[in-house]
C-alpha cells in the first residue's frame, strides 16, 4: 500500500523544486549583465530570497542581472508570494478541473486556515486580489519613475517595485544596495509602497472577509479584528520609537515602521541606526506579518495570543478577545512557534558568529538572521560580504521562516504515534 504523503511534505518539495529551477536559471549567462559573473551560490541565494520574499541580495540585483534576469527574479517574487499551493490550486482552477480533498489539505496547510472550507474561495481571491492591487500599484508607481527613467524602463520599474512591494519582498532596481533611500521625500511612491505593503501582509482571509463583510466591524471574524488590530499597534509603535530615537520625519518613521515589519524596503540607511532602533526594528521583523499573507515572522496573532495568555495568567482570567475565548490548542500553538522560532534564530545566530569570528557585531548578525527569518530582508550591509557557510545558513533560515517552522519541523518528522501512555504532571516554573 503507498503512503500518503502529508501535505507540510508537498508544500516543503513544492517550494524545493521552485527554488531548484530558479537558481539554475539564474546562474545562466544571458540571466546575467555582460560584465557579470557570479557563483552559484549567489544564485541560489537571490534565488531563495525571491522564492521566500525577503530581499537579502549577496549581489546588486540592478548591476548584476539582465532583463531576462529581473523577469525571472520578479516571477520567483510572485510565485513565492502566491505560495505554491495557490500556484497549483491556480492552475487546477484555470484549466476547469475538479479541485479534491487533496488540493484543498494543501491550501489549507499553506495559509494555516484550519478548516477545508473555503479553500477555492481563498485561492480566487488570492488572485484577483493579487492582481488587482499589483497593477494599481504599477500604474501609480509610473507616475513617479517617469519623471527620473526612459518611459520603458520607467514601466519596467514600475511592474517590479509593484510585485516587490504586495509580496513584501522588498527586492528593488535603484541600484547600489540604496533600496528607496533616494525617495525619502516621495509621498506618493512612499504611500503607494506602504500601502502594498500592509495589503499583502495582512492575509489573504482577513482581506476576504473584510470585503464579504462589507467593511462591518462587527460582523468581521476575531482572527481579522486581531489582525486589524495588532497591525495598527505594531505601526504605530514603531512609528514613535524611529521618531524618539533616531528623530526621523513623520514619513520616514511611519515607512520604516511599516517596512520593518516583513518588506525590506528602506527609505534611511539601516547601517547607520543607532542600537535602540536596531532594536526596534529586530522585534518588529521578528513578529512579522500575519498568517495566509506574503509576508513571515512569528505573525501578529500569535504574539496577541502569547500576550494575552500571559496578561490572562497575571490577571487569572482566561484568555479573552472580543468576547471570545481563546482555544487552548490555539495558545499551545502559539507557544509552540514561538519556540521553534527563537531556536531557528539562536542557531543562526551562533553559526554565523562563529563562522564569521569577529568581523561583524553581535548586533549585525542577530539583525541579519532575524530579518532572514521574518523574510524582512532589511540589512546593515553586511550580507553582500558573508562567507559561503553564513549564507547557506541564512538560506536555511529564510526558507523556515516562510514556510513556518511547525511546517517544516512536521514534514521532516517521521509519522505520528499512535502509542497511549499514562498522563503524569511535572512540577513547572
């Protein structure tokens, strides 16, 4: 009898195989300028930084890769953004073929929706809405680069920094690893870019209820009102702590805050934050977006549910929002990502630290992990210049932390025991 495999696996492979073929078309010559010539490595990394939408480059994308090269790069950027269970449901759908169990247990794996309703529903929003927001944002993005570009390529930068954007890859064409630096003072292309941004991390479920609630709060899910509403918090915060510290414009606060969270563009130069506002930034990347979104991190509710199970244990009440009560297994798993989370980062951080000695800051490298694993792709600049070992690492580190470190530690797992044993409580705390 053949073994099913379990959806996590498909989503782990799936992903693998993108990665795989992306790179390999990469390190291909016309994918390159004329005067470029990189490793494989390389490739693979900007390949696997693409696919899981962070933005950390080893190269400078504008100088090193070709038309032919970008175009691939910005599909990895959609491919990695829709994810690849979307991608196959996507096709299923267009080709008219009957979607099974099968299909559904993978989409719903992907976008941890817990249930199999409403998986087609999910995946026709999550193209529709794709594109509809991706071409507003191509078409008002024109609006500002064709004041500083020839119209083709105006239109070209356009389309990418639109795809960059939405997907929260933060991948950019300006060239020099200066990201949006030079539109600091740009309201519109600053807006546009956060308004992208926010859009796609907020998930795919949140924006569909949203729109079949017809913007009712009341009627809107608690997982949406929380998404909502941690959002908010978490820019805003953010927005004042830049503004404190580092005595930022208003824009400049609120498009860091903003961008901090899972997208990577930068409108100040990251290298020159002082040590509070790196720390800001790290917890920042670290909570991320929220879950069935482009975006990664530890994702926005479950820090609300990390935070409300403690207020609840201080407090002695049970975990309530909304007038809801918070599942149990809910907050386990909460804790339970947390964990893993932090244990994907402590051995990022130890392994690059020892490989790399005493070149960088203990600060530099837990920023670079951390924004590897919430696929921020922010740097302090040092990732253009790390050893082959710390950028397998940081790899590795990306491609947990978009597809979530329960999925990937389930995947690899051996099958699940069936074996009882008798419960007996240990003493905790």
């Amino acid at each position: 009898m053949t073994k099913r495999i379990p959806p996590n696996r498909y989503l782990l492979l799936g992903f693998a195989i993108i990665i795989l073929i992306g790179s390999v078309l990469l390190y291909l010559p016309f994918s390159q300028r004329d005067a470029a010539d990189i490793s494989y490595i390389d490739a693979l990394f900007t390949t696997v930084s693409a696919v899981c939408v962070t933005g950390l480059v080893t190269l400078d994308v504008a100088a090193t890769f070709s038309l032919f090269g970008r175009t691939i790069i910005a599909i990895l950027i959609l491919l990695g953004g829709m994810g690849f269970a979307a991608v196959i449901m996507s096709i299923v759908l267009v080709m008219g073929w009957d979607v099974g169990i099968s299909q559904r247990t993978i989409l719903s794996e992907a976008y941890n929706l817990g249930t199999l309703r409403g998986t087609v529903r999910i995946t026709k929003i999550v193209l529709v809405s794709s594109m509809i927001f991706q071409l507003v944002g191509t078409v008002l993005n024109f609006s500002v680069f064709i004041h500083h570009y020839h119209p083709i390529d105006a239109l070209g930068h356009s389309v990418f920094h639109s795809i960059s954007a939405f997907n929260n890859a933060g991948f950019d064409l300006m060239g020099n690893y200066s990201s949006l630096t030079g539109y600091s003072s740009n309201i519109m292309l600053n807006i546009v870019t956060m308004m992208l941004i926010v859009i796609g991390g907020l998930g795919f479920f949140v924006l569909s209820d949203i729109v079949s609630m017809h913007f009712n709060w009341k009627k809107l899910s608690m997982h949406t009102r929380i998404v909502l509403v941690m959002t908010t918090i978490l820019i805003v915060i953010g927005t004042i702590g830049y503004s404190l510290i580092e005595h930022l414009g208003f824009l400049s606060s609120v498009f860091q805050s903003v961008t901090a969270r899972t997208a990577g563009f930068n409108t100040v130069d990251i290298g020159s934050l002082s040590t509070g506002s790196l720390f800001i930034t790290i917890l920042l990347m670290f909570i991320g977006a929220s879950p069935g979104s482009t975006g990664g991190g530890i994702k926005t509710t479950t820090a609300f549910a990390i935070f409300l199970s403690l207020s609840g244990l201080i407090r002695r009440r049970q975990p309530v929002a909304f007038n809801r009560k918070i599942p149990s297994e809910s907050i386990t798993r909460a804790f339970q990502v947390l964990l893993l989370a932090l244990v994907t980062v402590t051995t990022g951080i130890l392994i690059i630290s020892i490989s790399e000695g005493e070149r960088f800051s203990f600060m530099q490298t837990v920023f670079e992990v951390v924004s590897a694993y919430g696929t921020v792709g922010l740097s302090t600049g040092i990732t253009p210049v790390l050893g082959t070992i710390s950028k397998i690492v940081l790899m590795m580190v990306m491609f947990i932390g978009r597809l979530g470190p329960i999925t990937v530690a389930t995947s690899l797992s051996a099958r699940e025991s069936v074996l009882k044993h008798i419960e007996e409580r240990i003493f905790i705390g």
